[in-house]
C-alpha cells in the first residue's frame, strides 16, 4: 500500500510550525503547494491546517473536503489566549468581520496541546472535536540544571512575551506600562541586590525600541528560545506557548498581566502591578516547593507532556485517514467519534510530586524530622503516654459516674 498523502493547506511562513511532523513522519507530504486556492494533482488523505482563519477561502473549501469525505485536521501550534480570542481585530477585513477564531472549530478534528485547552475548545461549542496529543516540537525537551544559592555571575531573568501581546490601543498601553516597571525593577533593585539579577529582553522589536533596550534576540519563534532559557534562571512573560516550554526546562514562570482579562493560562506567580515585583521577582529566584507543584500541575494540564506526543499524532493522524478511506469506500458521511485517542492517564491528574511534606511545609517542625530511629522512638513513646492518659481518663470517668450517682435524687431518696 502506498504512503497516505497529506496535504498542508497553509500559509508559507506558517509550515514551520508543522516542520517537526513532515520531517518526522513517514507520509508523502504535500508542501509546495501552499497558499493555493486549488487542490493539487491526485488524491488526498488528510489536509492539515494551522489557522483557520487565514485564507479567507478556506472555511467554503473545508466544507468541500468534507462532502468528499477527506478529512481535516487543525493542529494547534500555541496556547488558547482570551485576547487573541476575543479582541483581536486580525479577523475584521475591512467592512466584513471573518467568523470568530475557534467558534466554531471548522476542522473535522483538532489536535491540542494539552487537557485544558480541549476543555477551552468544548466549551466554545466544539464537542467532539478536540484530541489531546501535546506538541511533538517538545518532545524530548528536558529540564535544565539551575543554579541553586550563591553562585558567580549575576542571576538572569528573561523577559518575553506573545508574539503580538496586545490587540487594541489599550492593551498596547497596558504592556508598554508593564515592561517599563520590570525595567524600573531591574535597574533601582535587582542591579544592586548582593548577587545582582539581569533582565534577558526578548520582546517584539517595536516594544523593545520603546524600551530602549537591546534585544537578546529578534527571533521570536522556534529553538532559539528554548536555548535562551537554558542560560536562564527564570521566566516573565505575557500569556504566551513560551511560558510553558520555560515550565518545562523547569524555570520558575511569572505572567506579566497588566490587561485583567480572562487567563487561559494560569501561573504560580502573577505580575499585574510594580508593588507586586519586590516580593515576586526575588522568589522566581528562590522558589518554594508548594509553588513550584502548583507550577508543575498548570504545566501538566496544559500540555500533554507525561510522555512524548508525536506517537499520539501518528495515530491520530492514521486513524483519521482510516476513516476517510472507509467513508469514501461505503459512501457514507465522514463523521468521528468523540475520541480517536484513548486517554492514557483515563481520566486522573497523575500526582505531581514525591516530595516529602517537610519541603512543602517548612514551618510545621514535626515534618522535618528525618531520623529514623528517632522518629520509632518518638512513636514508642507517644503511644505509651497517650496509653497512660487513655487509662488515667477512664479512671477519672468511672469516679465521675460515681459522684453523679451519688448525688442523683434517686440516690437520696433511698438514703432517705
């Protein structure tokens, strides 16, 4: 049997975000015919999408392909941000507003990062549509060593954001005001703390021009910023995808929220005013355990990461083209299950931690013991005095009934 076809119904600029798939996966992949309006030559397994939205002609040919029962599948390339949603004025052409991103999912199914963003996607209408698979460029990623108390050199923060992190003139407003705080922080007192913390800029060029800094990097996308983070020591950023790929180099990750809307994403640590980063800023640097779990659990239910995601792609992949094959065999609608692929956790939210309760409870002294020994000892002697004490409230019950009876009207009566 020959190799599936699949095409990339997509922009350009946009096939490196699906880069790691036609390199990765054995399917004769269509690329060089991207942007176009009409189907290339011979038959089509599976169409592949990123944005939706993008060609204006792409909702009517999504509804063809359906009719001719090849299926389609929209692969999530980032997080879902309410902003982006809701505010973002990309959708408006000109006297004639494009359908609302995600409302509905047009695809026939699409591929999301992780647990809280299919639930994201269902909750805007599209049950059934949504499959859980991760994001197979993270693959492999793994967390880096971190500096931990006094080491040589200053401690580094990077600074990023989305790649566009605001949509109206406010918003433009509210995140210049935010990076102009973290910059005030960095210069008046993490320059001059006694190991002195450095801000790693990676923002848009048009933000960092206004800043006034100078860019780490004008590159925005890709490895590249995995590898800027490994030479960090924690994250703030916007809502953004790069927030979890710094979660799971295992960097302490702060939102920057200036805006006050609605988060998707959710962090341990929250930026929305400059009061707030003397207490924050310092503890990205020196994290608490109880932080660092709940970081963890956010990383876990927004993207599927327990294992790797690419095998969760294939078959997705090849289950879909199953059933368009079968479709188009017997004649029959394409339709989906609500599930192509089964929940390897079935259900549960594995445990985040095996730390022991002392780390996540450091005030409570009973849980810092670690002796062994003396822990059995104590547990000797307690059961003894609490054994003591049970004997000691039973004698003193048992006078007690005692003295009730014989202070009892009955009691006088007879002595009477």
């Amino acid at each position: 049997m020959s190799r599936p076809t699949i095409w990339i119904a997509d922009s350009p600029e946009r096939l490196p975000f699906v880069r790691h798939l036609t390199e990765k996966l054995d399917y004769h992949w269509i690329t060089d015919h991207l942007g176009e309006i009409d189907d290339p030559p011979g038959p089509i397994d599976l169409i592949i999408v990123s944005d939706e939205r993008y060609f204006s002609w792409l909702s009517d040919k999504i509804d063809g392909w359906r009719e001719r029962r090849i299926p389609t599948l929209h692969v999530a390339d980032g997080i879902c941000e309410w902003r982006n949603i809701f505010d973002n004025p990309h959708f408006d052409r000109g006297d004639c507003a494009t359908a609302p991103l995600y409302q509905p999912v047009q695809t026939d199914k699409i591929a999301c990062l992780g647990r809280c963003q299919a639930r994201v996607l269902e909750s805007l209408g599209n049950i059934g549509k949504p499959e859980v698979v991760g994001l197979p460029r993270l693959d492999g990623v793994e967390p880096c060593a971190h500096r931990d108390g006094p080491a040589p050199g200053p401690k580094k923060i990077c600074v990023t954001s989305a790649r566009n992190p605001a949509f109206t003139p406010m918003q433009k407003l509210q995140f210049l005001q935010g990076i102009f705080d973290l910059k005030e922080w960095f210069e008046q007192v993490g320059a001059r703390l006694p190991n002195p913390v450095v801000p790693i800029w990676r923002l848009p060029d048009e933000y960092a021009v206004a800043l006034g800094v100078s860019n780490a990097s004008s590159d925005m996308t890709g490895r590249t910023i995995l590898e800027a983070l490994r030479e960090c020591d924690a994250l703030v950023s916007t809502a953004s995808t790069v927030v979890l790929e710094g979660m799971l180099l295992g960097l302490p990750c702060a939102l920057l929220d200036y805006y006050n809307t609605p988060l998707y994403l959710d962090a341990a640590w929250r930026v929305s005013s400059a009061d707030q980063m003397r207490r924050i800023l310092p503890e990205l640097l020196a994290p608490p355990a109880n932080k660092l779990i709940f970081q963890s659990y956010i990383l876990h239910d927004n993207l599927e990461c327990f294992t790797p995601a690419l095998p969760r792609m294939q078959k997705l992949i090849d289950a879909m083209i199953e059933t368009g094959r079968q479709c188009r065999e017997t004649g029959k609608p394409l339709s989906f299950p609500h599930r192509l692929l089964a929940d390897e956790q079935q259900g549960h939210h594995l445990p985040e931690s095996n730390l022991p309760l002392g780390a996540l409870f450091p005030d409570l002294p009973a849980l810092q013991e670690r002796d062994l020994t003396n822990l059995q000892i104590q547990l000797v002697q307690s059961r003894r005095l609490a054994s003591e004490r049970l004997g000691l409230y039973l004698q003193l019950e048992e006078k007690l009934k005692q003295i009730e009876a014989a202070n009892s009207p009955k009691s006088d009566a007879e002595g009477g």
